[in-house]
C-alpha cells in the first residue's frame, strides 16, 4: 500500500509526464481564443455634416475669441486638424452650407432635415454629427429631433470660440460629438447636443451666454457627460420624438409661415396688427411672466384668431412653462400655450405641425407631447 507521500509523488509525475509530450511550442503557447474574440470590432462610420458657424470660423489674431469670421474653415479641413477622430470612428464629411446660423431659413432646414435624413437610412451611416452656428443651434436641433425618423445617433455640436483662438473649445466639442454619435449607447435618444463635455438633449438645450464656452444649458439638466472619451448617462428623454413623431421630414415641403411678437412694457398693438395680417399659420407671443399679455394687446390677438391664425402664448422668461388659463382665458379665447418651450422652439414646433391642418385643441396636444 503506498503511503500518503508516495502517492502524492506519483500523482505529480504522471502529470508531468502528460505535460512533457506536448510539443515545446505548445507548452510555450497561450491558451487558443475564439477568433471572434480576438478579431478587432469594425469602427462605426460616423458622417460630419458641415453648415459653418464659429466651429468654423477664424480670427485675426489667437487673442480675438469673440471677434472672428464665421464660416471660413472648410469640413475636410476641419476634421484633418482633429486626428483623435480616427480613434473613435471612421469618419468622413459633406459641407452641406457655409453660413453663419443666424442666417439660417425654413429652406435651408428642410434641405439639412432631407440629408440628414437620406444618410440615416444607409446601412453604411451608424452616427450623424451636424457642426452649426450656436445662435440658431437650438432651433435646428429641435426641428430634426421632430421630423427625422430614425433610432441613429444625431448629434448637433458648435464652438463658442473659433478654432484659431486661445483655448478655442471647438475640437473637443466635436471630437465628444463624434464619441456620442458613434455610441450604441446614444441611439432611441433623440436628437442631441454636445458642448462643453454635456450631452444635452436637442428639445430642452438652448443658448443662455453669448462670451462664455459653457453657454448652452437645459433648465431640466443634461442627458449626460462625455469625459476622456467615453459617455456617462443619467436620464433621457419622455417627449415624443425622431421615431415616436408623428412628422416626417420626408413628407415636407415647406414649412407653415409662423412669427414671433415681443411683450414688453409700452409695447404697441400695431406689433401684432402687422403680423396677423401677414399671411402667417400661427403667432407666438412671447409675453413676461406666464406668458402675460397687456391689455391693449389681447384685443388685436383675439381678432387675429377670429380670422384663423393660431395663438401661442409663450414666455420669454428662460425657465419655467406657461399654465394654460392662468393670467389669461385661453379656453374661451381659443388660445394655445408653449408650455415650457420658449418663443423660438415654440415657432418651429408651430411651422412643423401647421404643415396639415390642426384645431387649436390639437395644436395644444401636440404642444404638450412634444
């Protein structure tokens, strides 16, 4: 009978033995991999639609960080300044415009919100990045975030600074926007807005400093945080939207004809008599407060609706949303409320839903789903 130490001695031979016929390479070897895990992920294809803007533009001088030109840098030029890109996906861009985006039209939107829409449907587009003008970034992003139909990343993206200035902000803006439009993680999300490492959502954000880098904010928060890299997410969005919308870009050819008239003390009817009679869908009434409307202005918007524009009372206040029949009887006047969209995204929500017919209660409807 062997004792325990001999027999722990011949365990430990045969096991050598069994190890010592394996050829030297083997031995020598790791253990094999699957070859699908060892084959490198294909990068997603990312298209950087170009429209101008300060992401852009250039200065005189490194020092010039709020006087520049706009719309100077052209998009191959653009992306071949920023090499990290290739990092992340495999990119390639179209210069759709060349404008500083307060020149921006109802044309020019439904031309972008076509293309946008045309590359979605490729099966060789995973993301898509639009570079935009800040002043009218807003209003873009929220117009594709109603009509493009599509579960990709869409990602709208400016600078506050052009790149030639002293800590221009533009590369990394864009470089995080190519990060999130390239992240299975971003899709179903709606339209978004990346600027100074936020993922913001494309509805809520909106310009709130016109000199300072971090100048775009969402009274409700942002969706996220892009650092080093690599997206970190915290909500999302529970308006309707892209797919969930009920408006197809592709079915648009011209958006309904919607203006904006200002409240502010000792302002004029004779605002809104020239506006009515202009041939406009809908007016939206920036008013102070809750949407508030001076006295000698509520008479011309009552005649403006017997002779069928709409009116949509907003507030030019940044946070908050205006309370249907509080400060003024919207039911009886057959009156709409922006709810918390503020006068700009109220009038392209409006241009949008005006391009078919709609009662005030549905206008209404879609102003609280979207």
């Amino acid at each position: 009978m062997f004792s325990p130490l001999n027999l722990k001695r011949l365990l430990a031979g045969a096991a050598f033995a069994a190890w010592a016929i394996v050829s030297p390479a083997q031995q020598l070897a790791p253990a094999a991999q699957p070859a699908a895990a060892t084959a490198a992920a294909p990068k997603p294809q990312v298209v950087v639609l170009a429209t101008g803007g300060t992401i852009a533009g250039a200065g005189a001088t490194a020092a010039n960080s709020a006087s520049y030109a706009a719309a100077k840098v052209p998009v191959d030029k653009l992306l071949a300044g920023l090499p990290e890109l290739a990092n992340v996906a495999n990119v390639r861009g179209e210069q759709v415009f060349q404008i500083a985006s307060e020149s921006f039209t109802n044309a020019q939107l439904l031309q972008l919100g076509k293309r946008v829409s045309a590359l979605a449907k490729q099966p060789d587009v995973d993301g898509i990045v639009v570079t935009h003008g800040t002043d009218t970034l807003e209003e873009t992003a929220y117009f594709l975030n109603l009509v493009v139909h599509t579960d990709k990343p869409i990602v709208v993206v400016g600078s506050m600074r052009p790149g030639t200035a002293l800590s221009a902000d533009g590369a990394l803006n864009l470089l995080d926007a190519v990060t999130v439009a390239a992240s299975k993680e971003s899709a179903g999300k709606g339209v978004l807005v990346t600027m100074s490492d936020e993922i913001q959502s494309g509805r809520d954000v909106t310009k709130g400093v016109n000199i300072k880098t971090q100048a775009f904010r969402s009274q409700w928060g942002p969706l996220g945080m892009v650092v080093e890299g690599k997206s970190y997410w915290f909500r999302a969005p529970v308006k309707r939207h892209t797919m969930q919308s009920e408006f197809n870009i592709d079915d648009i050819t011209a958006l309904a004809p919607v203006d904006i008239v200002y409240g502010y003390g000792n302002v004029p009817r004779s605002l809104v008599d020239t506006v009515a009679v202009s041939g406009v869908k809908a007016l939206i009434h920036a008013g102070t407060g809750n949407g508030s409307v001076a006295d000698r202005i509520v008479p011309a918007l009552q005649e403006a609706r017997s002779k069928g524009v709409q009116i949509v009372r907003s507030s030019r206040v940044a946070d908050g949303f205006v309370l249907r029949n509080a400060e003024q009887p919207d039911d009886k006047y057959d009156w709409v409320v922006a709810h918390d969209l503020n006068p700009q995204k109220a009038r392209i929500l409006a241009a949008v839903a005006l391009t078919r017919p709609q009662t005030s209660q549905e206008l209404q409807r879609i102003f609280w789903q979207y």
